[in-house]
C-alpha cells in the first residue's frame, strides 16, 4: 500500500523528485543520483546510487559505480537496509525481481539466480520458468504455451499439462484446462480432479469453488470441508460466514457445520460479536448463537442541508473511530495492492487495484466536492459521498466488489497487515476532512 506525499510537503524537500512510501521509506532523486527518507522527511540514505528500487522485506536494491571500472561505465547492483549499511552479501549485474518471501532474483555471471538474504544461490533459472518465485514456486510453461510448477531445485510438483496454473497457497495449486478446475498441492500430489467450474479465495484462507452451479468450501491444504451445496458463501468474519441455500440465509462455522439455521430472508457478517438479518421484513440483530439482540439498527446520515463544517467533520471522526474500534483485524495484503484518496482544488478522487483470483483492475473514481448531495454512513456498508455524478463509497474490511454498470465503488479502510497502514489510512481521510471543510463549507 502507497501513500502519496501531499504537494505542499514535496514543494518544501529540496529533492529532483519525491516518490511514494514504501515500508516508511520514500525514494528521493537529486541531480541525477537517489536516495532515501523516512516518514518525518529525514534524509536517511542521501542521494548517491546511480539508480535505485524501492525498499521491499526492509532491504532495497541500490546501483553503484565499480570504483575499479567506473571509467568503463561499468556498475553493480547491491541491497541495502533502511540505515544506507549492505544488508546482502555479493554484487549483481542487475536486479530482475525484488525480495518477496524471503527471495530474489538477481543477474550473477550472466546468469538469473535466485538467491536468499544471506546471498547464498538457491537456484539458476531455466529460460522456461515463468518469475518471479512465489511460496518458493514457480510456473514453467513450454512451447505449447502449457503451464505447471517447479519448486527451487527445479523439480516439478505439477505436470507442464495446464492452460494456467495458480499459486493459492504455499500449499495449494489451482490447475485450469478447458474450463475446468482443479487442485494439486505443492508436494506433487494430485488432489481433485478437474470438476470445478469457479474457485475463489476467501480472506481466511479457505478456498470457494463451485460445481453445477453451487458452491462449497476447501480449506488450505484442499480438503473438502463444505460439499458444494449453497448458492452462495460470502467470507468468514468473527469465525462464521453467511450461506445461502435456495431462497434462504444462515450461517456456518470454519469446521463446516451450520451453528445458525438457514432461515433468513438476508444475513450479513459478524462485527462485534453481532450480525444483522432480515426475517418476516424485519431486520434485527442476532449474536453468535442465533438469539436476538435487543439493539436498534441506525444509519448515521447528513442531507446535504445540514452538511456543515462541524456536520461533516462528525461524519469523518465518526467512521474514523469505526476502524479503530470495530475493525482492527487483518484483512490479505493481496486485496488491496495499491490505494490512493485525496482532494484537490475541489475534486474528491478515489483510486485503487482490487485483486481477484481472475486479475487485478485498476478502477479510479472522482467528484466535485460541490456535486455532493449526501454524506452518510450504513452500519453494515460503510462510508458514502454521493453525487450527480455517482457515488464514492468507502467500505468496510471485506466489501471488495466493484459494480461496473454503475458510477459506484469502494475503497477499503481496514484490508490493513498492520496498524502502521491503518495509521496512513486516518491520515488520507484526515486530509479528505480538512479539504471538505475548506471546499465546502
């Protein structure tokens, strides 16, 4: 997740050029040379690498001089920590692919290896192998343009037999052929035939797939735990997850097993220990067990009448202290791989990747601040700014749908790994807040 620096503070470093943060740190260029600052905008690493990457696992890949050869324009790649110190042993020809779980891939005497932090070669890459690694995997495809797997010794764990083949876990292989799909793991065996029609992720690990139009679950090694008999499981929360079979909604636990009958016309996850249903057009709460909650459901709105100064900055501390105290678990950094949101003379702008199973699609959206004809928050879908021109909606951890036909969106506030990024993230919006207050009183 990136967080951009505002244009006043980039107006103010004396730098060429301000990237965005990665882990903490920003990549600054100067006179043609990079280097590094942290978060307060302290020069950590000054600008003296002929070119640079971004940090990645707290090491980032840097170009130097050979003081030997430098007269010869020759250079070597090195990794350094967040203090400017080398942090992996050796020099490289060139950097193919930055530390991700642990490994990278690097050019040594014209040739592609994969080496560890302590620069020790794990592996010489076969031009056939499709990088970077993955759970310490990669895809291997031939001239057929068919896929499978090889593991760091090169060894093949899934036959090079497959349209496409995906790395779900460091455990579990989807394998795809002729619109069918299934599962090996990552020691070589097979474990399903190919009978799935739709796979899924859900943020727990487990794994959606559907057969004949119903679905049912696989947990992380691909064991069956739900035959596929629901018309649809939405994602675990608080250890249960929504189901739907025929007309009806109920709710079942990570062994499988429904511990809430279906029997609503609607269910929606558990936040807090409590979930809202909708049964006979009433919608109430109902704890863990299924027991009612004698709680009323509110939605917090502002018309655009009453959308003052202090209205609106209710509305944003209001959904501010929603993150911090309602949702401060962690969601896959998969889901969201890059976010932006900020106001800008006047525009309200949203931009993010939203990953699936089936690609990753950049959606961006904007707004005139002066267009927006409501502001309002739903306890179960999150923030909204709507608009003449559609609506911004800021959701809540697990919303990650994108409705194509419709001007609508949502940005997540919670799919955080830590509490540094939900910390960026109060930032963005306090920045939103204070931008609202000066366009729109």
């Amino acid at each position: 997740m990136s967080v951009c620096v505002s244009f006043s503070q980039k107006s103010q470093l004396p730098y060429d050029s301000v990237a965005a943060f990665k882990e903490d740190m920003a990549m600054v260029t100067k006179n043609g040379r990079y280097g590094f600052i942290n978060r307060d905008y302290k020069e950590l690493i000054p600008p003296m690498y002929v070119s640079a990457y971004d940090f990645s696992e707290g090491v980032a890949a840097v170009e130097v001089y050979d003081s030997l050869t430098a007269a010869e324009g020759n250079s070597a790649w090195i990794f350094i920590d967040k203090t400017g110190k080398q942090a992996v042993p050796g020099n490289y020809q060139f950097l193919e692919y930055p530390f991700s779980e642990g490994l990278a891939v690097v050019d040594k005497e014209n040739k592609k290896v994969v080496i560890n932090k302590k620069g020790e070669v794990l592996a010489i890459t076969d031009p056939s192998w499709v990088l970077p690694f993955q759970f310490g995997f990669a895809k291997v495809k031939n001239d057929q343009m068919q896929y499978g797997v090889v593991n760091l010794k090169g060894q093949l764990v899934v036959p090079v037999e497959y349209e496409q083949v995906t790395l779900l876990s460091p455990k579990l292989v989807q394998v795809e052929k002729e619109g069918q799909l299934g599962f090996y793991n990552t020691k070589g065996k097979k474990l399903t035939k190919l009978m799935y029609q739709e796979v899924d992720t859900l943020n727990n690990g487990f794994v959606k797939v559907m057969e004949k139009g119903k679905y049912g679950l696989l947990n992380k090694e691909g064991i069956e735990v739900v035959a596929p008999k629901y018309v649809q499981i939405d994602d675990f929360e608080e250890g249960l997850a929504p189901v739907k079979r025929n007309d009806k909604w109920g709710y079942i636990d990570e062994k499988g097993k429904e511990v809430i009958p279906v029997k609503y016309k609607f269910a929606n996850s558990f936040i807090n220990g409590k979930a809202t249903v909708i049964m006979n057009d009433e919608e109430f709460f109902i704890d863990k067990k299924g027991k009612y909650v004698n709680e009323h459901y509110t939605d917090f709105i502002l018309s655009k009448e009453s959308l003052t100064k202090e209205a609106t900055e209710k509305a944003f501390l209001h959904i501010l202290n929603d993150i911090v105290t309602k949702y401060p678990y962690a969601e896959s950094e998969e889901v969201i791989m890059d976010s932006l949101f900020s106001i800008h003379k006047g525009i309200l702008s949203g931009s993010y990747r939203e990953y699936t199973p089936k690609g990753v699609g950049v959606m961006r959206l904007s707004m005139p601040v002066s267009k927006i004809k409501e502001v309002w928050y739903d306890y179960n879908m999150g923030f909204y700014l709507e608009g003449n021109t559609g609506t911004i909606q800021i959701a809540k951890p697990g919303e990650t749908r994108f409705e194509e036909e419709s001007t609508s969106g949502m940005v997540h506030l919670a799919a955080l790994k830590d509490g540094a990024h939900g910390q960026r993230w109060i930032e963005q919006l306090t920045i939103a807040l204070n931008a609202l207050k000066k366009y729109y009183p």
